[in-house]
C-alpha cells in the first residue's frame, strides 16, 4: 500500500504529511501493521528529508 507522485509534481505538496499520517494510521488499526517502512526514489531528495524529518513512531 502507498503512493506514488510522478516526479513531474514533486516538490508541489502532492505527498503531505496528512497523506502520510493517514495511510500510517489505516496500516495501523485496519490492516494491524507492526511496522511500516518508507521507500522512495533515490534521486528524490524532498521525500527524503521529509522522512527524516518527520519520525512517526
């Protein structure tokens, strides 16, 4: 389960930390998720400083 932004609409806000906050929550309570990983493309740096920069535990 996830998303994936064309990199024609990075950096445009299209992957917010609500989407994220959402669909950590769904895995969560809905599908009963211990961990849930993070992946990205290596040459999108926004998506990684947003990872970085918001831990959700």
């Amino acid at each position: 389960m996830g998303f994936i932004v064309d990199d024609f609409y990075w950096g445009k806000g299209y992957g917010t930390a609500a989407i994220c906050n959402n669909l950590i929550k769904y895995c969560k309570n809905n599908l009963d998720a211990k961990i849930v990983y993070a992946r990205m493309f290596s040459d999108n740096i926004a998506s990684q400083k947003f990872c970085s920069n918001n831990k959700w535990y």
